[in-house]
C-alpha cells in the first residue's frame, strides 16, 4: 500500500514540476504544496506519513507486525487516497 501511494504521489509532484529526490522527499513535498495548502485533506497526509512509517521499519527495522485487521483497515483509506491524486491528476 505504501508503494502505490508513493508513486502516484510522486506522479502528482512530476505532474506540478515539483522535484524530490528520496522518499523523504516525497513525503515533505506532499505535505507541503498539498496538505498545508489545503488542496488535499490533512488525514491522506496523516495516511502516507503512517505508511511512510509502516515501510521505514518493515525496511529498516528488524520487525514490522501489522495485523490482517490493520491491514484491512488500511486498504480503503489507501483507496480512497489513490483514487483521490487520480482524479487530480486527470483535471
């Protein structure tokens, strides 16, 4: 789920020329030309930053235990997320 918000998040950044270079770059830049901008709800950045979270220690860390449970809860909010930056990218 973090993948895919990753990288039509980073499709919307290209799309309105804005450069990162990392993961972290991602996130900052989402947040701020997005989420502090208002043009897109604080809870889809509150989303990928817990995301961003989930990957650095699934990647990183020496365990990561999410439950089928969070992980069914997370999905339609992922959805929702997607579906969201899709349609801003189509207008």
């Amino acid at each position: 789920m973090y993948y895919a918000s990753f990288h039509i998040i980073s499709a919307l950044l290209v799309q309105e020329k804005i450069r990162t270079g990392s993961h972290q770059g991602v996130k900052i830049q989402f947040s701020k030309h997005f989420i502090k901008t208002d043009k897109i709800d604080s809870a889809h950045g509150k989303l990928f930053a817990q995301l961003f979270s989930m990957r650095q220690k699934g990647d990183y860390g020496d365990f990561l235990d999410i439950s089928p449970v969070e992980a069914k809860d997370l999905y339609p909010k992922v959805e929702s997320l997607i579906n969201l930056i899709d349609s801003y990218l189509k207008s």
